[in-house]
C-alpha cells in the first residue's frame, strides 16, 4: 500500500526550502546544518570530498539520524559519523541474532564488519534502515539481494586492507620455512631445539598465488622483492608485476609451487577449492596458506595430508566457523575438527586478523564512513555492492531553491515514462539512472520548488507500483 504524504513544514515568513528530505519510512523532514566531514578518503577518485562553495543536502535532521556499529569500528570512521551530527552507538562485538532484530529496528545506518549476519530474517525487521556499511573487504555476511530489493544499499572497503593481508603472508611464508612457531613454542615451554633440517630460505622458491587482484597482486611484489619466483592462478586473464607468470589452470600451479596462497572470494565454486584431489596435486613438503574465506580449504582434508607429511606446513587465518567475540571458543564445538588441527605441528593459526592493523582499519574506518555519508546525505552510490553506481555533480551555494529526488524501483519496462511524467511538471537540471538486475536507481535535481510542490512530488512517486523507496533531499 503507499504510504502517506509527510507534512513538509513551511519557513517562516519565507518561501525557501528548509533543509529536509521525505522517504517512505520516517516522518522527519526538517534538518539542521551540520559540520562537513574533514577526513578524507585514502580513494578519492570513488568519495571525494564536497567542496566548501557546494550546498549541503542533508536527509533528516541529523540528530535523529541513528547509527549502530557494531564489531568495534575503528574511531576514524566513528568520528567521520558523529561530525555529521548522527546518533552513534558503537559495540565492541557482534550480536546474536535475536538482540540484532532489536537493536536493528530503529536505525537508519548499521556498520558491521566479518561476524555479523545480516540475513533476511535480521533485515525484514530493519524498517528505518537505508544503508548498511561493511567495514571489511567482504559482503558475503549480507544478505545483498534481499537489502537491494527493499532498498538498502551496501558499502563495503574492497582494498584498504590488502597491504596489511599482503605482509602478514609474507610474514607466514617465512615463518613457515623455519618452523618458527615450532622452535618458539618449545622454547617457551623451557625446550631448547636448535635444529636446521627442513628449514629453508625463501629465495629461489616459487610463490603460487591464487587470485590475483588487490591483495594477490601486492603479496606478488613483496615476494619477487625476496627472490622468490611468482606465479599466479585466476579465473581472468591478468597482466602479472614484475616477472610473475599467470598460469593456465590451479591444477598446473599446486604442481609447481612451494608456497600456495589462497585470496578468492567465498562462492559455490571457491567452497572446498583446495580438497584431497589438490592437496595430492601439491608437491611433497609444500606449504598451504589461506586468508580469504574459511570454506576455501577442506581443512579434515589439510589435517589428513599434513599428518601423512604430504603437506610441511600451513597458515590458516580463516574458518568455516569462527567465535562471535574474543575470549575461549576455538574448539569442537564450534567445528568437530578444531582439536585435530590445534595438535599438528608447524601450522600457524590467527584468529582472523589478516586486515586488523592499525593502518589499515583507519583506512576502512574512512572510507566506508565517508560512502556512508555520501549516501545517507548526497544519495551517492558509487562503489555500492548491490545499487547501481549513480551520482550528480553537487549543488552549489547559488541554487538554493532545489530538490533532489532519489527514486529507487524495480527494473521494469514503463517506470521511467511514468517518472518523468511526474517529474515533467517541473524543471529538471539534471537527471542520471542506471539499473542492476532487478533493481533501478534514478536520482534528479529540481529547481524552484516550494515545499507544497515538494509534497506532492513524494506522493506522486510513492504512488507508482514500481517504487521501492522514494527520498527527497533538499
């Protein structure tokens, strides 16, 4: 059913526009002025900065604007935010999911990162909520088609981190090579091991990487930088850096490759990527390292080939299942093979923290924050996850009398006539839409408007069929 028209407040004494915006869920409408954000984006070629001569266009008033970050999110991103003038709670951990339908009911704005689930089920309780930040390189702990279909768009930080994944597997290459979690764990435990069968040197053996985008590219450099011989494995044609050779198929890289490091996304083809089929493919004494998803790696599979010798060490940074919150938790319960995989030798786990640097949780904090901004203030969508990617130049001091329209609706024949029929009635400097599967997204700004117009502008756009959510900034 359309929802019904909010009443828009005139000025007093005044036929300017109060800074406002009408959307298909909350009432508010008037806003006051806020401080612009001062923190940049390490990418400002995706969320630049608002020049100080553009016009702020602000969505309701800000301090009815309600944040929720969960998961400890890093205080650049929490300032950017709070500048705004928004409500902000910030939580150190995750929630389960009947204190998330909770907390999530009266929020505009959640800001996650890896453990919290963002299904259907959470999200249906979500009326208030327009965007969801993921502070992390993954969207796959949210449900995306089911936030685009109802109007949600998704951020998330798709390379802040990839330096710091990069060094850690540097890190674990080497440590690998000379049994350094072995020799400091006896040594801790009063044992004095000074022993050099089975430890190499790095130089002169071959890295096989699989994957190669931001983070596979970078560990790239950083191994030839050692010595090391690079090659690569991708689902795309890719130049390599430097000297590094793309090869035709995974199964020619695990038989070539001392080291095999894993950098895909989580999809039904990448579950058990690496199983007994590959693991036998590998060479004999080879290393395995995965720091992209936990259900990349048949991790019985990898227990079985290291306790026969087949494999000589790993690193694991990720997990099919992984604890909620820090503290005990990494044992049976959680996956019935965790006691099996704590007791084998040279193997290195890390709770997850191939992109927990301080460097680069600033960053992320920054720019998923700054998109955040953009979206909830400007209606951007650039480098959205499930929205198509739309943006209008910015309104500038000298058009003060304008409306900007934010039409999200389902990607059906006959909308845009029907939109422009209603938005025909008035003059339109400029217009931009684009579509992504089901979904399209149109923005327009409209000049010399009063807010009587305003009104029945929203109204008008509510009432079509085809409409998802309807937003007014002005």
């Amino acid at each position: 059913m359309p929802t019904a028209a909010r009443d828009i407040p005139e000025r007093n004494g005044s036929a300017g526009l109060d800074r406002a915006v009408s959307n298909s869920f909350d009432p508010s409408n008037s806003l006051s002025q806020s401080p612009t954000a001062t923190f940049h984006s390490p990418n400002q070629q995706f969320h630049a900065p608002q020049r100080a001569s553009t016009r702020e266009l602000k969505p309701f008033h800000t301090q009815d604007v309600k944040v929720l970050l969960l998961e400890n999110v890093n205080q650049t991103g929490q300032t950017i935010l709070k500048k705004e003038g928004y409500q902000v709670e910030s939580l150190k951990s995750s929630l389960p999911e009947d204190q998330l339908i909770e907390k999530i009911k009266d929020v505009q704005v959640i800001g996650i990162r890896s453990k919290t689930q963002l299904t259907a089920n959470v999200l249906k309780h979500a009326k208030n909520l327009i965007v969801i930040g993921c502070f992390c390189i993954g969207t796959n702990q949210v449900d995306l088609k089911y936030a685009a279909n109802n109007g949600i768009c998704v951020f998330n930080s798709p390379f802040s981190n990839s330096r710091s994944v990069a060094e850690l597997m540097i890190g674990e290459i080497i440590a690998l090579a000379r049994q350094f979690a072995e020799r400091s764990m006896e040594l801790h435990n009063g044992v004095w091991n000074k022993v050099s069968n089975g430890c190499w040197e790095v130089r002169g053996k071959t890295l096989g990487i699989v994957g190669y985008g931001h983070v596979g590219s970078q560990l790239s450099v950083l191994a030839e930088s050692m010595g090391m011989n690079v090659i690569y494995y991708d689902v795309v044609n890719l130049m390599g850096m430097n000297t590094s050779k793309q090869v035709p198929s995974l199964e020619e890289l695990l038989k070539q490759a001392d080291f095999v490091t894993l950098h895909v996304p989580e999809l039904e083809e990448t579950k058990n990527m690496i199983s007994t089929a590959q693991l036998e493919q590998m060479r004999n004494g080879a290393y395995l390292l995965n720091a992209s998803r936990g259900s990349v790696v048949d991790i019985p599979a990898l227990i079985k080939s290291m306790q026969s010798g087949k494999i000589a060490g790993a690193a694991l940074d990720v997990y099919p299942n992984e604890p909620g919150g820090n503290g005990p938790g990494f044992n049976n319960d959680l996956n019935t093979w965790t006691e099996d995989l704590r007791n084998l030798k040279n193997l290195i786990l890390t709770p997850h923290i191939g992109g927990s640097t301080e460097e680069a949780q600033s960053a992320i904090g920054v720019e998923v924050a700054e998109a955040l901004v953009n979206y909830v203030n400007f209606g951007t969508t650039l480098q959205a996850v499930n929205m198509p990617e739309v943006n209008l130049r910015s309104l500038t001091l000298d058009e003060p009398n304008h409306v900007r329209v934010v039409y999200i609706h389902k990607n059906v024949p006959g909308v845009l006539r029907r939109v422009n029929e209603i938005l025909g009635n008035h003059n339109v400097d400029k217009q931009m839409t684009d579509s992504r599967g089901e979904v399209a997204y149109l923005m327009a700004d409209i000049s010399n408007v009063n807010s009587s117009e305003i009104k029945n502008l929203y109204q008008s756009l509510e009432d079509l069929g085809s409409r998802i959510r309807t937003r007014v900034l002005y």
